[in-house]
C-alpha cells in the first residue's frame, strides 16, 4: 500500500510530532521525492525563521493585563 504524504504530514514531521515508525517511512519517503523533499526545507526554513521572531511582551503590557484583570474580577 502506498501512502501519499499531505501537507498536515509535513507539518507533524517538522514539529516532531510523527510515531517513530511514521517518521521512518516519511523520511523514506523525502529520501525519494524531490518536490517533497524541498517543500520539507522552505517549510523548516519558515519554522526557524517564526521561531526567531517570537519575543515577550514587555513589562508594562504584562503589569497591564494584570491590573486589567485584577480591577475586573473585583467588579464581580
């Protein structure tokens, strides 16, 4: 039985998220298809890229939602 990859396959493989004999066949499976093999890097490449971007809020956006929620619950 042959299996066609989706793009939901790609995004579990990406983030680790495939059972190890899954993982297995995936990657036999970009040992083999070019396309595939190249739609893996860009998205891996975007991967790195968003987890570059991502920052914290800053102290005062934090102490914000904090009193924010604390004045609400005290109207409650």
């Amino acid at each position: 039985m042959i299996k066609i990859s989706t793009h939901n396959d790609l995004i579990q493989y990406i983030y680790d998220e495939l059972a190890l004999g899954e993982k297995t066949v995936f990657e036999q499976t970009l040992a083999k298809d070019q396309e595939l093999a190249e739609h893996c890097a860009e998205l891996l490449i975007l991967q790195e890229k968003l987890n570059g971007e991502l920052k914290a809020p800053s102290e005062k956006t934090i102490n914000s939602i904090l009193t924010y929620s604390k004045n609400l619950s005290l109207q409650q």
